[in-house]
C-alpha cells in the first residue's frame, strides 16, 4: 500500500469569515465530478483501483488523502490529481451539497455539544482572529444559503496551488519511483490569480471572565465548556506541559475526571486539555454534568485547578505513571502506515525535527516533578476562563449566580436551537 496526504496551509481559518462555509463546502463537491466524470464514474474509478480518496481540515491545514495499492499507484494519482486539480463544482451538486450542510448545522444546533463549540471560540479569540470561529467546522447558515459556484472556484484557486501544498506519503515503493510518479501527475501544477491569505498576527480577545448561558429547557444535563486562550504557539516546545496536563485534566484518571466523575458522581466523564494548534493554543474543559449540580461542578473544577496549579502539583505517583505510560505507548503509536503518517504531519505543523519521535522517550525520562508543575503553572490561569453553559436556564441559573462570574445569556443560540426543535 501506498498512502499520500496532500496538505496544503489553509485549514478552517482560512475559511473566509464573510463566507463562513465555503472551505467545507469546496471540499465535499471535490469528488462529485472532475475532469468530465461524475461522482458515480469517479466512484467506479476508485472501486477498480482498489483506492481511497478523501478530505478534511483541522484548523490550520486542509488535506486531501489517497490510500492505493502501490501496484496502481500511477493511475490512481492520476484519478487523485483529477480531484484535486480539476474538479467540476457542477451546479445542480452545489445545491445538493449545500443543502446537506446546512442539515448539519440545523443539526449542531439541536446538540449540546455543536452549541457549546459553536459559542466558545468566538468569545475567546474575537472577531479579528482566525480561530474565532465555530470549532465544527460547518460554517454559518447566513453564508451558505448565498454563497455561489463562482466563490467556491475562486476559494479553490486561492488555496489549492502548489506554493501552499506538501505532499507526505509512506509506501513500500522507493522514493525516485514516487517522486516520478508525483511529477507525472502533478509536475504541471501551475497557479493562477492571486493566492489566499491568513493574517495570523491578530492578538485574540482580551479574557473576560465571565458565564455564558445557552438556555436548553427540560434538559436533564448540562454542557459545561471552560476556556482560556494560553500565551503560547502551538510551535513553542509543549511537551513538558501537555504531559502534566494528563494528571489535572486530559487523562481517565486526572484530578479533574476522578473528582466530578468517581468520587462526586455527577458526571461521565470531564475533560481538560490544550487544543494544540500551529497558533495561539486555547485551553478548553468539557464538562457533561446532571444539571442540578451545574454551579458545583464550575466550582469544583476551578477549586481543582487552584489546587493543581498553586500547591498540589504533580505527585511522584503520577509522573511514574503518566511518563511511564507515554513512553511504552510510542511503539504502538507506529503500527500502519497512517499513523506515521500523521506523525510525519504533527512533526511538519509544529515545527518539530524529524527525528523527534527517536529522542521524545528521554526528554520524557527527564522531566521532573518541579519542571512539570512549572509547565502548566505558566500557562493555565483558571481566573481567565470563560464558562459556557448549554443547560435549562430555570434550573441552573440561581446555581450559578452563586459563583459570583457575570452572567450573560445569548438569547440569538438560544432562538435559533428552539426553533429548530420546534420545526
């Protein structure tokens, strides 16, 4: 087998914010005809190749991907190339395809959980940065319903150009016979008209602490969402953080899962963890809790993270377990192609070296109890986070007036969730 991962810099916050919708749009229309096929040939094509095409974007990259049998690897980059170089946009499957995102948005808005991502990051980094947009990716209903062919060919020639694209690939097949097969396919890529650009210098919003409440009647649970955007790069040398982090929030066993999930019982399962994007990194707890517990659960995350990051820091314990635990998981972390892979992208996105999975097991084995504590304690500050609550404002509002955190309702989330439950 052969696998191939196109990724070219532009990813979620390159989608233009006056047409929120496009990028994800753009890519779900790349294989429903290309280069004079339709979805069903382009289809057929795949299925007699024995190969994969597919897309995606995280927030700072957009990949298309191709898994092929190494024997076919020449035509099926050839179909791969057709894809991404000459797709059709045929109106009548913009249409189509417009009309199945918006059911997804409509459907973001009935969940929990598409709500509270949809409300987060805009509040933490602000209208001018390119992270302040819905971290679902799906854009916005206002957009999408106008958005026309000739944008979604424009948005492709901006971001789909040879300057902004690596190609990463694994095979069993040497690398002049790729680099061959890569320039027969793609050796005349050329750009046309101007290319896109993300400014990602802004400065995101200054922290205002503060609750956020999304108002869902009669729901028997609500969605705590914590955030802080940190004064760190994604770039920046994180390791020693992130790994302390599993013993306050992104483990099963953290003080924060085993506190409202084990020993209080309030919830099935809590989550703390640093979204580790190319820029600036935010910090985001998901939290899932009976709604007549939704004020004790903020405050028992914020006396949890207090506690963490002032005085009860990492135990011996912990750093045996959560270094030990990393370190007998890298093997397993190589096992098919895809996940090298991936590592090769991770390495390429965060600027790290090439052999950094060879040397990453004893940078583990040196980090100390006090270097740890260090880590996080100069970047997660829990009296910058901004509490979003998607629960049943009747019930959980006197909770969380207790807290003493301003209280700002959003009665737009709130109009457009109903009425799509009322439909």
């Amino acid at each position: 087998m052969t696998q191939v991962s196109l990724s070219f810099n532009a990813g979620n916050a390159a989608d233009p914010r006056d047409k929120l919708g496009t990028l994800p749009l753009m890519l779900a229309l790349l294989d429903e005809g290309a280069a004079g096929m339709n979805s069903t040939q382009i289809a057929e094509a795949q299925e007699r190749l024995g190969a994969n095409i597919s897309s995606g974007a995280s927030m700072d990259r957009t990949t298309v991907g191709l898994g092929s049998l190494s024997a076919n690897l020449a035509p099926s980059l050839k179909l791969f190339s057709d894809i991404v170089l000459k797709p059709d946009f045929v109106s009548a499957e913009v249409e189509r395809l417009r009309g199945q995102q918006l059911a997804r948005i409509q459907n973001e808005l009935n969940n929990p959980q598409g709500i509270a991502f949809r409300t987060l990051p805009p509040i933490l980094f602000g209208d001018k940065h390119p992270y302040g947009i819905s971290f679902t990716g799906t854009g916005d209903v206002s957009t999408i319903g106008k958005l026309s062919r000739d944008e979604i060919v424009d948005f492709h020639h901006k971001w789909f150009r040879p300057e902004k694209a690596t190609f990463y690939v694994v095979s069993d097949k040497p690398l002049a016979d790729i680099k061959s097969a890569l320039e027969t396919s793609f050796g005349g890529w050329s750009a046309t008209g101007p290319a896109g650009v993300k400014d990602m210098s802004a400065v995101p919003a200054a922290a205002q602490p503060r609750i956020v409440l999304i108002n869902r009647p009669d729901s028997p649970q609500s969605l705590i969402l914590g955030g802080q955007v940190l004064a760190t790069k994604g770039t920046a040398d994180l390791e020693t953080a992130i790994t302390a982090n599993e013993a306050l929030g992104a483990g099963f066993l953290s003080r924060i899962n085993m506190d409202l999930r084990e020993t209080k019982g309030w919830s099935y399962g809590v989550r703390g963890s640093m979204n580790r994007v190319e820029g600036d990194v935010p910090y985001i707890i998901s939290a899932p809790v009976q709604a007549d517990k939704t004020g004790e659960s903020i405050a028992a995350l914020i006396s949890n993270y207090k506690s963490f990051l002032t005085e009860n820091g990492i135990t011996t314990e912990e750093r045996e377990r959560i270094i030990g635990g990393n370190i007998r998981e890298l093997p397993g972390s190589f096992e098919t192609s895809g996940d090298v892979l991936g590592a090769m992208q991770r390495n390429a996105l965060y600027n790290r070296a090439d052999n950094y999975y060879a040397t990453v097991a004893s940078e583990y084995r040196g980090m100390t109890q006090a270097a740890l504590d260090s880590s996080i304690r100069n970047l997660v500050n829990p009296d910058k986070f901004v509490w979003v609550v998607v629960g049943d404002a009747a019930t959980v509002k006197p909770q969380l007036e207790a807290l003493g955190l301003p209280i700002e309702m959003q009665g737009e989330a709130v109009k457009s969730a109903n009425s799509t439950e009322s439909k």
